[in-house]
C-alpha cells in the first residue's frame, strides 16, 4: 500500500512562531500524501480568560459548555486553522481546512455523563471518518487540515480532543495506506521526568501504560494522547511516534507499540 503520514500538532507549537515554521517546512518536506490535525487549546484558553471566562479540564479534556464551544468554533475552526493553511499554501503544499462537519468528514456524539458525575458537555466522541472524501482529497493532491470539531449530523457542533481526531482519521485511512502516525508538540517524547530529556522512554506498550499511569509517571493531557496511540495501533496503523515538533522524520521519540 501507498505510504501516508498523519501528523498531529499541539497548540503550544501553533503558538510558537519559531518551531511553528521549522515544523511546517518540515511537514511540506514528507514525501507523499500527508494529513495535519491540530490543536489549539492554549490559544482558546486565553481567549476564555479575555472574555472572562473559567477553562476547566478533567484529565486532559475541556469541558466545554456553549460558551466555551463558541470560544472552540472560532479558535480552532478559525483564526489557527487557516492561519495553517495559508502557512502551508506558502511551503509549496496545497492544503485544505476542515472541521468535521465539513464534507461530513467527521461525525461524533456527544460524550455521555460519566458514571462519577462529570458532564463534559459539548464534547464529542468520534463515530465515523469519511474516508472516500479524505481519500479524493488525498489523490487529488489536496492536504487536508484538520480541526478539533465535529458534528452530530443533526446541526450540533462538537468539541473533539484532536488526538483523538488524528488516531480516527489514521485508523480509517489504515485500510487503504500504510500509515505512519506522528504525534508532534514541545518535548522529545514521553520522559520519565519532563525536566530530563535523558529520561526518555523510547518505546510503550499497552502494559506499560498502565503501569506508567499507575505510578503517576503519564499523566494529564499524556494519558488520553497514548490512549489514542495504543487504540491506532491496535487497529492496524502501521507506526505511532510521539516527538518533538522538530523531529518529524520519525527517526526520533517515543514508538508506541500493541
């Protein structure tokens, strides 16, 4: 199968000039077909804060009440996704912004109360990927770049953690590409200590997530992160790495395995 790379980007490197632009070349620079998803909670956060308003996260996801999704519409769908795409058409690549409710290509529902009471609110887990639309984009030489929004298909936008939005699309691309995974943001990996890049921990697997959570070791936004890791490669994605934004190429950072 043709090779494909799924790159996901977090909103600290969104917001860095610097390693923003060394990773968009960096992107341009993968051979083939190639997919962006990013993130960009930093930058609703503090528009949050501008407008007066409190962010709260349970383990790594925001809860997002119909303020804070207005906040997400605008943020991710907007101002970073196209600030991206118009980095990108300037790198040679021609890319394409979508949020999941463009061409459908994503559906979700909303998350349910969970058993210990907490209401997420307008978050939404994924249901379906649209893989003949990504697939037409993709041979059309398009680059598709994705923002954490979803739909219900029933006029609902949805909040949706953009790891999870980059293991999906992976795993519904798997069946016709030979993907490769990439989970880029500011630190090399998954360390052991997050001041020590020697502490790196160049290899995970399902059971030493577990233990690792269990120590406290992962934690916060790392644990739904390598939850997606481990699901895109139990269903088939070829390689998940998770790097540092400079690092691209795969050469370096923390392979998730079954």
């Amino acid at each position: 199968m043709e090779s494909i790379y799924i790159v996901k980007v977090g909103g600290a490197i969104v917001e860095d000039e610097r390693r923003l632009g060394r990773l968009l070349r960096d992107f341009a620079a993968l051979p083939g077909r190639k997919v962006l998803v990013h993130g960009g909670g930093r930058s609703a956060t503090r528009l949050a804060q501008r407008l007066g308003m409190e962010s709260r996260m349970v383990n790594g996801r925001r809860i997002t009440d119909e303020a804070m999704l207005q906040v997400a519409a605008m943020v991710y769908g907007g101002l970073v996704n196209k600030r991206l795409v118009a980095r990108l058409q300037a790198e040679g690549v021609n890319a394409m912004g979508l949020t999941g409710a463009d061409g459908n290509v994503v559906r979700a529902r909303r998350r349910p109360v969970t058993a210990d009471g907490t209401d997420f609110g307008f978050v939404g887990d994924v249901e379906q990927v649209d893989v003949r639309l990504l697939s037409t984009l993709l041979e059309a030489g398009v680059t598709p770049v994705m923002a954490p929004l979803t739909h219900d298909g029933r006029g609902q936008l949805l909040n949706t953690n953009a790891d999870t939005i980059a293991s999906e699309t992976a795993k519904a691309l798997a069946h016709r590409y030979d993907v490769t995974l990439l989970y880029c943001f500011e630190q090399p990996g998954v360390m052991r200590r997050p001041d020590d890049e020697s502490s790196l921990i160049p290899v995970i697997t399902a059971a030493d997530f577990e233990r690792l959570v269990a120590d406290g070791t992962i934690s916060g936004g790392m644990i739904p992160k390598l939850e997606n890791a481990l699901q895109a490669v139990a269903a088939g994605v070829r390689q998940v790495i998770v790097t540092r934004a400079d690092a691209i190429d795969g050469r370096h950072g923390t392979v998730v395995k079954a």
